[in-house]
C-alpha cells in the first residue's frame, strides 16, 4: 500500500502544481470603475468616454444624462486595467443643418495630446473627470463645408 500513497500523493502534487501555475498566469488586472465626467463643474448629458492605459487595452464607456460612466475592456462593464490612463471625452450636440456643437474643448478629444489623466488602483465607483472650457465658448463645426472628414481643424467658431 505504501507505493500506491506514495503515487497518490505524487498525482496530488502534480495537480497543485499545474493549479498554482496556472493561477499565476491570469493576465491583466482589471477592476471595476465607474464614475461622472464634468464640464466646467455641471454633469456632461452625453457622449463617450475612453481611458488609454501606457500599456495594454482601453476601456471605453457610454455617459449618461446624470454625467454618469461605467468602464469596458473585455466584456461589458469589467472596468479598466490598473494603472495611468490618458482620458478622452467626445460630446457633442446637433445644431441641424450639418452643423454640430462640440460640449468639450478640442485638446480633451484628442488622444496624443489630452491634458487628461485617470490613474486607477483599485475598484471604484467615483472617478472623476473634470473639464474646463477656460471661459472660452466652445467649438461649432459646419459639417457641410467639410470634406467628410471631421476634424477639429475645420472647426469655426461662434
């Protein structure tokens, strides 16, 4: 009986350790994250958010009326990677007549240069992104005029 223990115990050891190795090797880390995007301290009723990590995949997610987000990766509402995120905000209202009105300043739709930064370290329901216009009205862009490319260079103001 003792080589059929010893066996055993050697299957049983074999199996931990193919558990344990596995468990090392999940991937990334992603937690939940949800929270509200501001423009000039008043809830932004509508449009997209997305987080660029340094490193590995985005996360995006719809705003609500109340200035609400939550975060996807993966599948729907996982969160994000942990880490620094660059964030970018488009928003916008439809004027009629091929003419829109951004609800956020240029530099914050642009994804090499926004100015702004989410850094995540653990689940949250309260992230907070907020933007300021600096007093300066924002963009309306005449669609029409436009060689079907929307740009923020083709943007007229006001």
């Amino acid at each position: 009986m003792s080589r059929r223990s010893d066996r055993i115990r050697v299957a049983a050891a074999i199996v931990l350790a193919v558990l344990a190795v596995q468990g090392c090797n999940r991937g990334p880390v992603v937690v939940p994250v949800s929270g509200t995007v501001e423009v000039d301290g008043k809830p932004l009723t509508t449009g997209a958010i997305t987080v660029i990590p340094d490193h590995g995949r985005a996360a995006t997610g719809t705003i609500g009326k109340d200035g609400r987000f939550t975060l996807t990766t993966f599948v729907p509402d996982d969160g994000v990677l942990v880490g620094r995120h660059r964030v970018v905000v488009t928003a916008h209202q439809d004027l009629g007549r091929m003419k829109i009105k951004w609800l956020v300043p240029a530099a914050c739709r642009d994804m090499a240069g926004t100015p702004l930064v989410l850094e995540v370290k653990g689940r949250t329901n309260d992230a907070k992104v907020s933007i300021s216009t600096e007093g300066k009205p924002l963009e309306v862009e005449d669609m029409s005029s436009s060689s079907g490319d929307i740009s923020p260079q083709g943007v007229v103001q006001p």
